[in-house]
C-alpha cells in the first residue's frame, strides 16, 4: 500500500519559504491575551504548591490535634496533590468531550469552592476536603492549560507561549510566600493564605467568559465556521488559508481512522505508546530529579545545611522561589531557539553537577553542624545552582513537549494520563524525601537524586524526539517512523524544502 503525506502549508517548511510569515512571541496580543489568562491556571497550581508550607505553622498552632499529629499534618499537604492526580485523569476526558473552554471554567469552580471550605473550616477535616477539592481543579487545569495554549500557538512559538503557563506556575510559588509573609500578623492567618487563592479563579472564570474555544477542538467537532472565526483573530489574510487547510487535512487523517478513543488504544497502538513513553517519562523524571523536594523543604534543607534561624531559612527560600520563575523566563526565550530536547540535555547536566554539590556538601558537614560555616553555605551555592539549571529547562519542557507529542483525538486523554504520572511521581517525592534523608542521611539521598537525573538523560537521548518548529503533522510522522521503521526525509526539519514526502508502508503494518 501507498500513502502520499502532504506537508500541510503552515508547517516549519512552509514558514522556511516564507519567512515574513513567521510570528514572534508578542506578535499577536488576541494570543498572548489567551495565552495569560489560561496561565492563571497554572498561577493556581504553582500557588497551592507554596502557600500550604507556611499555612501549616499556623494551623498547627489553632489545631491542637493537627500539631500532635504528623499524619494529620502530612495529610493536609498532601490531600491537594491526591486531588490533582483524580483531577488530572478526568481532565484528559473533560478536555475531549468539552472542549478545553469549559474545563477551564469547570476547574475554576471547583477551585474557588475548595478555597472557600479551606478559609472558613471549623476542623481539620473540614480543611483536608478543602484540600482535595482544591486540588481537583488543579489537576484539571494542569491538563487543560498547556493544552489550550498549544493547540491555539502558531508552530514557531508554541514552546515559549506553552512555557508561559510554568512561568505562571513558578510565579504562582513566588507569589505565595510573599503573601505568607504578608499575613503573618493578621488574625486567622492561614484562613487569608489559603483563601486568597479563590480570587484568581473568579477572575480566571470571568476572562474567560470572553476567550474563544480552541480552534482544533473545534474544527474536529465540526464547528468549522467557529473555528475559522477564532483563526481570523490569530493569524493575517496571507497565513490564513494556509492554517486552515492544515487543520483540513488534520480533520482528514482523523475521519479515515475511525476509531472511538479509548485509553486503551495508548497503549495498543505502537505510535501512541512511543509518544506516552516520552511524554509520561519526562513527566516522572522531572520529578524525581527533585524538583519539589526543593520547592516543599528549601527551608528544611536550609536548616539541614547548619542556618538555625527560621528568619534566614525562609528569606533564602523566598530566593530560592524568586530564581524558579526568573529561571523560566530564560527558558520561554531558549525554548523556541536552541530546541526542547538540547534545552533538557543541558539543564540534565546542571542539575546533575548542582546535586552532587549538595551530597558532598552534606557528606562534609560536622555531626553538629553550627551557623552553616563554609559546607553550609556550599549546600545553600548548591541550592541555587540546581534551580539555575532546572527551571529553563526540565522546568517547562515535560509541559511543552506533552503538549504536543500526541495526536489530536488522544491529547486530552494522554495530556491527562501523562499529567497524572507527575502527580503520582509528585506525591512519591513529597511523602518520601525527609523519610529517606533520616534513614540515609541527607548526602546519600541527594546522590541518589544525581543517579535519576543521569537515567534522564540517557532517557531523554533515547526516547524524546525534537519538536521544536514543528507542526503537530510532522510531530505525528516522527512517531510513525520510529513505530513503522526509518524512512527517509519522514518528518525531518531538514527536509523541509521540499512540499510533499512519498512514505511506504506494509500493508497491515499499523496497530
């Protein structure tokens, strides 16, 4: 059987040819205005993930049975993360039969509801259903986001605008400890900390009353006319036609597979399960290279290091959060220009030589060790090293890459599964990093951390392709070359004068 593959007019090729076509990252306000207002999704994410370290001190203090308790009080952080796994699985289905609109909306509801029952929770339990609730819509929004963003970004610049919703994310973490310093001394704390959080889901939800539907999601609804009326917004007369014929013979590819999606089919179909395999590996390792060992225990670890002070653990935690988002804004730029999968590579190695500093800064301390001295202040270099090289890249490109490694019927169902594996890796790394540091000591657990970031880099020569520039057609060829065998020409940048690619295939060669 013969198959002739059309390289659809919009693609890296396409833009090659015409240049003057090509969009900038601020070349279009109606996008980066879309772009920004899904993001507050992520500002809710990367918000609840700080706000709840200093909330606990002073729920302690109201809670007796919280403060007498380390099950209570690990269940309180921890009950979020459970809801955004739940929500993340769902949110891949709500995506796909609602549209990535309304299960923004439907996250910012079940939000706002969580962060209501959080402020005014007469008990702990009360607090904990808070907890879960508000991670609900967490877990869907970290799956609606980057899709939405992805599926509405010109090819050229989708890596930076899909990494403007990490940005959100780690300025969500920033923001939250400076609005834990800010009510320190205001009656009923923790009610403000964790209260506050339900204004931008009220705003979120307001915004987005005005924001248009995803034009992909549309066009394979069959809303065409709806479709092309968002894309007008998008993109001029001269690029126009050009996009959406590419949806055209997207919608095509899909009518001829006729097939209902299922989860299932991820891992039946030899295509999906190399893109799951990337996408939900990055997912993992960006976790376990740990990531939010150092987001949920800088001050922990601040301490370990010999700064008794609570005062100066916090202050450099603060500089710690203010570096993650500082660090995403290099990636934003470096994403869309050296690629995601060198941009991985690079922040691989820093993080891998950031957490050796840190082992044998520990390995060195003295058994008492006192106002930090020369190892102490070598852990705090260490610190700051890591999140230097983890949050350009590891930072935004599971999330970017996840965003658009997966065909358009399956990339809310395998957005979601994929998102879930960073929650269940999430959890993993929250429950157990103090439990392994006691039992091996703090150096030991911060080389097995440097072990797992090697494993990601052979991970990620290995099994992630380079989708920078790329339309989401020629990302799904690279899948069937790799599935089917090594065609030549099949899905390569390189290659992209030329406008249609012949590719043979054996007939009953697919899944």
């Amino acid at each position: 059987m013969t198959l002739t593959i059309q390289t659809a007019p919009g693609s890296s090729g396409y833009l090659d040819m015409f240049p003057e076509r090509r969009m900038s990252y601020f070349g279009n306000s109606y996008i980066l205005g879309l772009t920004v207002t899904a993001g507050i999704g992520g500002l809710l994410f990367g918000y609840d993930t700080g706000v709840i370290s200093g909330a606990l001190l002073y729920i302690k203090d109201d809670f007796q049975v919280v403060k007498q308790s380390s099950f209570l009080q690990e269940t309180i952080v921890s009950m979020a993360i459970v809801g955004a796994m739940i929500g993340a699985a769902a949110g891949g289905w709500i995506n796909d039969y609602y549209g990535r609109k309304k299960a923004t909306m439907f996250a910012d509801v079940v939000f706002a509801a969580g962060a209501i029952v959080m402020a005014a929770a007469p008990d702990p339990y009360v607090l904990i259903s808070g907890r879960l609730l508000v991670g609900l819509g967490v877990g869907v929004a970290s799956v609606t986001a980057p899709v939405y963003i992805a599926e509405a970004s010109p090819s050229e610049v989708r890596g930076g605008l899909v990494s403007t919703n990490v940005l959100m994310i780690t300025g969500g973490q920033f923001l939250s400890y400076l609005v834990n310093s800010a009510f320190t001394q205001v009656p009923g704390t923790w009610r403000w900390m964790l209260g506050v959080s339900g204004f931008p889901a009220v705003i979120q939800f307001g915004l987005m009353l005005f924001m248009p539907e995803s034009p992909r999601w549309l066009f394979m609804k069959n809303r065409k006319a709806e479709a092309i009326q968002v894309l007008t917004k998008m993109y001029d007369i001269s690029r126009l036609e050009d996009e959406i014929d590419h949806l055209s013979a997207a919608e095509e590819e899909e009518k001829q597979r006729n097939r209902t999606v299922g989860y299932l089919d991820v891992f039946r179909s030899k295509e999906l399960r190399l893109a799951f395999i990337a996408g939900a590996g990055l997912q993992a390792f960006q976790q376990f290279t740990g990531i939010n060992t150092v987001m949920y225990y800088s001050p922990t670890i601040v301490q370990m290091a010999g700064f008794h002070s609570n005062q100066l653990a916090l202050f450099l935690s603060l500089i710690v959060a203010a570096m993650n988002a500082a660090g995403t804004v290099v990636g934003i730029y470096f994403i869309d220009h050296c690629g995601r999968k060198k941009l991985a590579l690079s922040s691989l190695f820093g993080v891998i030589i950031s957490l050796v500093i840190l082992s044998v800064s520990f390995f060195k301390q003295p058994d008492a060790p006192n106002d930090g001295g020369l190892y102490g202040w070598l852990a705090v270099l260490g610190l700051a090293l890591y999140i230097a090289f983890f949050a350009p890249g590891m930072g935004p490109v599971p999330w970017t890459v996840n965003s658009e490694i997966y065909p358009q019927q399956y990339r809310g169902i395998c957005g979601g599964m994929s998102a879930t594996v960073n929650w269940i890796s999430n959890l993993i790394v929250a429950q157990t990093f103090l439990s392994i540091a006691e039992a091996a000591g703090t150096g030991t657990t911060f080389l097995i951390l440097a072990g797992i970031a090697v494993l990601a880099v052979f991970f990620v020569i290995v099994f992630v392709p380079e989708t920078q520039g790329l339309t989401f057609s020629e990302v799904e060829q690279i899948w069937k070359e790799r599935a089917y065998g090594n065609v030549s020409g099949w899905g390569s940048s390189s290659d992209s004068n030329s406008m249609e690619e012949e590719v043979l295939l054996e007939q009953g060669s697919s899944s």
